[in-house]
C-alpha cells in the first residue's frame, strides 16, 4: 500500500498514478473499505472522464457494498454503455434485476446472464447465477447442467465461494428430484 501511495503522491504521475489509484481502490475494497475505494475511483474518474468501463464496475460494486442499489445500477449500466461485453458489468445489471424479485426482473436477469454466458462461456458466476434462476423456474435438468459446469469452473482455492455455490446449487436439484444417490 505504501508503493501505492508513494505513486498517488507524485503530481506528474499520469498513467502511473492512475494504476496506483486503482490498486489501492482494489486493496481497499478487498479489505472491506468500500467508501474508501470508492473515493479513489472517483479521483481516477476526475483524472482520467475517457478511462475504462472497469473503473464504472468498481465503483458499482462500492455503491452495491454501500447499500446504494440505484447508484450501483447506474455504475454498471453505464460500464455496459462503454463497453458491452464487460460481463462483470453485465452480471451487476443481472443481480440488481434478481434483487427486484419480481417474474420481469427474473427474466431481465436470465436475458442478461445468456449474454453473459455467450461472451465468457465458462464463467462460473454467470452459470451458477443461470443455475438459480433456471431452479426457480423448475428446469431443473438445465439448472443441474449449468451448475454442473459452474462447479468444474471454480475448482481451485481461488473460487471457494463460488465451488460452494455450484455444489449448494447442485444439491437443491437432487434433493427437489429426490436424487440422494447422485
């Protein structure tokens, strides 16, 4: 962090001090600081109005962390606007409309996530959030599938959270199909 600041510090910094500002923003809302982070966004957002859809999803996840749902939703509405195949972008917009708990913000969400999906066809996020929705609409044979795939997806230790998703998801389809042997 103190190369971070050493970087932030120097006024002629340019790209250099905008990499700064966007690693601590990272370290920052890592360690559970999200208005901190993002404040940094936004200084990188006044340096830099022409900088990447990236900095728009770092600040909606801030908003989403900060319980400022319209915020979070315009970050990446505005993130797919730069770049429309930004898939965390994509994948905001789907849990803001899976928030709503409504059959239109399921659908808006499922529509989404299949643009998702064919963008990044492996994304374990996207496939277990495709899972959940397609569980609730009792598909369960395709839920089963795309959980399946999300599972193979995020073996490793880096994708714990979401390896338990795939197996909570997995689960839910057996025990509704009263499969206790698979």
């Amino acid at each position: 962090s103190s190369l971070f600041d050493y970087r932030i510090s120097q006024q002629d910094g340019g790209i250099l001090r905008v990499a700064a500002l966007l690693g601590k923003a990272c370290v920052l809302f890592n360690a559970g600081k999200f208005a901190e982070a993002l404040e940094l966004y936004r200084k990188v957002l006044r340096s830099d109005p022409d900088c990447g859809a990236g900095v728009r999803v770092g600040m909606g996840l801030c908003f989403a962390r900060l319980n400022r749902a319209a915020k979070s939703t315009a970050a990446f509405e505005r993130a797919r606007e730069l770049d429309p195949g930004n898939v965390p972008a994509i994948v905001g917009c789907a849990v803001h409309e899976m928030n709503k708990r409504t059959k239109e913000g399921y659908s808006r969400a499922a529509k989404l996530l299949m643009q998702g999906q064919k963008l990044t066809k492996t994304d374990p996020l996207v496939l277990n959030l495709l899972s959940n929705i397609l569980f609730t609409k009792k598909e369960y044979q395709k839920a089963k599938l795309y959980a399946s795939h999300a599972q193979r997806g995020s073996e490793g230790d880096r994708y714990e959270p979401i390896l338990a998703e795939s197996k909570y998801n997995l689960a839910r389809v057996y025990h509704v199909r009263n499969e206790y042997d698979d």
